[in-house]
C-alpha cells in the first residue's frame, strides 16, 4: 500500500498547489486517473485488483477518483506503442477505467476487447523494439560470435 499512498499524498498536493508540475495546468485537469506501475509484475486478473481497491478505500486514500489502474511492464509497453499510433493515455484510462465495464480485468484484456483497431497490431514502441534487437544482438554474439540479424519477436 505504499504506492497507493504516496500517489495519495501526490494528488492532494497536486490538487492543493502544493506540489507544482511545470507542464500541468490544474485550473485544466477535469480527471485525473491514479496508475500504481509493478515493474516486476503483479497478479491483476480478477479478484486481485478488487482486493487492492476494497483496501485502497478502506484506508480512505484515492477517493473520488476513477479506480487504481495497475500496470505492468507489458501494459505499459503496450500503451507505448498505441500513443506512437496516436492514442492519448488519459483517453485510453477513460475508456478503460470509466467507461468499458472492464475495469475490473487487465489492461491486456481490455484492449483485446476494444474496438480501436490499432491496438490489434500493437506489441511494441519501436523503442522496445529497438532495445530487444540490440538485446538479441548481444545475446547472438556473446553466445555463438554470430553478427546474424536479431531477431524482433
């Protein structure tokens, strides 16, 4: 409960004035959308993220705000490469967290269930995909002293 804690204590400062974001306007923000990221991954399939919202409200932190979206590295991978296409992050935690009746299951599925076609095609920001062919290159060389062309999947 750290995180939600800390995200917590941000957004009241955030809200109050307290804490000051150079390119955020607060007179402008009509939702804001708390996101808890577990780099190293956590269960988010159903009841895990219930769990995790019963216990958030309990403690009385993020109230009035749309539910905690938890992300992963993946998802957030993912959501990379839909903004490269054009997607807007609040407009996909819109969509995702308020709108859909999928709050409650991953992003991952979400997605999977939604009817923007870009993310039918989407994997990775081609940042990601650079990273995994340097990756692979390395990998290629250390281990059979190959220059072959990584592969990107």
């Amino acid at each position: 409960m750290g995180g939600a804690k800390q995200l917590d204590r941000n957004i009241k400062d955030f809200r109050s004035g307290t804490l000051v974001l150079e390119t955020m306007d607060r007179a402008r923000m009509t939702m804001i959308f708390p996101v808890i990221l577990a780099i190293e991954g956590s269960p988010s399939m159903p009841p895990m993220p219930q769990m995790i919202a019963r216990e958030i409200g309990r403690r009385g932190l993020l109230t009035g705000l749309p539910p905690v979206a938890l992300l992963g590295a993946e998802e957030l991978a993912a959501i990379e490469a839909l903004m490269e296409q054009g997607a807007n992050f609040a407009e996909l935690m819109r969509r995702w967290k308020v709108e859909s009746g999928f709050d409650a299951l991953p992003f991952a599925n979400f997605i999977d269930l939604t009817p923007d076609l870009r993310s039918r095609a989407t994997r990775r920001s081609r940042y990601q995909d650079e990273c995994w062919g340097e990756l692979m290159g390395s990998i290629r060389r250390g281990l059979f002293h190959s220059e072959d062309r990584p592969d990107t999947d």
